[in-house]
C-alpha cells in the first residue's frame, strides 16, 4: 500500500496560556532515526521543560512502528494524544516532537492533552508531504547472453536500489514498486524459461 510522508523536517510553535509549544516533525526511515532526531531536539532545547514525543516509523497501519513518551508530562496527556493525531494524519514515516517551555499556568490533564494535540496537528497543516511507494524485494538470474534484455527491464520498471553480481550467470537484486509486480511478471513470459524471478 503506498502512503504519505513528510517531505521534509517542519516547524511551528504555539503560546497557550503562557506556555509555549514548538512542534517539530521529521521523515525517517525507522525506529533508530526517530530516537536520533528526538536526541537532537533535546539538544537543541536544553533548558525546555518538556520533549515529548511520538512517532509511527515505517507504514502507517504497522502498530510496530509506533511509539510515544509523556517525557515527564502526567501519564496520557501528550505522547498518546500526539499520536492519536499521527494516526488519523495516515502519515507514515514520521516523528514528531513537541517541546515546552512552561509559562508559569497549569492547563490540567485535558487542557495538555488538547495543547500537544492542537500543536502536532497545526504543523501538520502546514508540513509538506510526499508519497512512498510499496515496494518489494526481487532476484533475478539470467544467462549473460541476455543482459541487454534485462538492463532493459531494469529500466522500463525504474527499480531501484539495483545491485548486480556477476557470478556463473548474471544476478540482479533489486527494489520493485508492488502495484507493478503482475506487469512485471507478465515482461518475463517470453524469457520465463531463461530467467529466474524470486520475491524475496
């Protein structure tokens, strides 16, 4: 299934009741990359209150990929409601942090919830955003008399991250779009006996 993601890191901030919110959002590839960046906004605010975070790290309906912390905030008033608000964007590929300099003026649990929601979803309005293509894994083996014949299929389906080793026949390993997967297979049939296609 292909999806949206950020295009780019984005930016705003928000004062609630003396309080301010800066949400910051970023695409990344996987779990490590979201801590890497949440590390980097820490850093960037040192003396902030707060850094509370969420993040979905892969597709957005993969649960796996999810993630959140209240970072000191009282349980359930911004990790969750952060990304509660991911989930209903069908962003995928994303962090968010919302980092807070305290005002002085308590808001109360629903009052934080709705400040770090209103905060996630503001900056989403605004962020940028691109679509990721599902792909998957293939091999292929074919005798070297046919290489023309697959560089040129190499080309016609654009795939991507293409790795070739020239070993007792030509082998190929590569990134397919899966929507594309039945063409492909289809672009095979006149050489279906000269060259292997394995899903990885």
């Amino acid at each position: 299934m292909d999806y949206m993601r950020p295009a780019a890191y984005h930016s705003t901030e928000l004062e609630i009741r003396k309080s301010r919110f800066i949400c910051d959002i970023q695409p990344v590839s996987d779990r490590d990359d979201a801590l890497r960046f949440i590390e980097s906004i820490r850093a960037r605010h040192p003396k902030a209150n707060h850094h509370c975070w969420s993040y979905i790290a892969g597709a957005p309906d993969d649960p796996h990929q999810w993630n959140c912390s209240d970072d000191g905030e009282p349980k359930g008033t911004a990790g969750q409601p952060m990304l509660n608000v991911l989930r209903h964007s069908h962003l995928g590929n994303i962090c968010a942090v919302v980092t807070r300099y305290f005002g002085g003026i308590k808001l109360g649990t629903g009052g934080l919830a709705r400040a770090y929601s209103q905060s996630v979803q503001e900056t989403l309005q605004t962020a940028p955003t691109e679509t990721v293509v599902a792909t998957i894994a293939i091999s292929l083996t074919a005798p070297y008399n046919l290489t023309g014949e697959l560089e040129q299929l190499i080309s016609q389906f654009k795939l991507d991250d293409c790795k070739r080793n020239f070993a007792a026949e030509l082998e190929v390993t590569a990134q397919l779009e899966l929507n594309r997967l039945t063409e492909f297979r289809q672009a095979l049939t006149p050489f279906q006996h000269l060259i292997t296609l394995i899903i990885n």
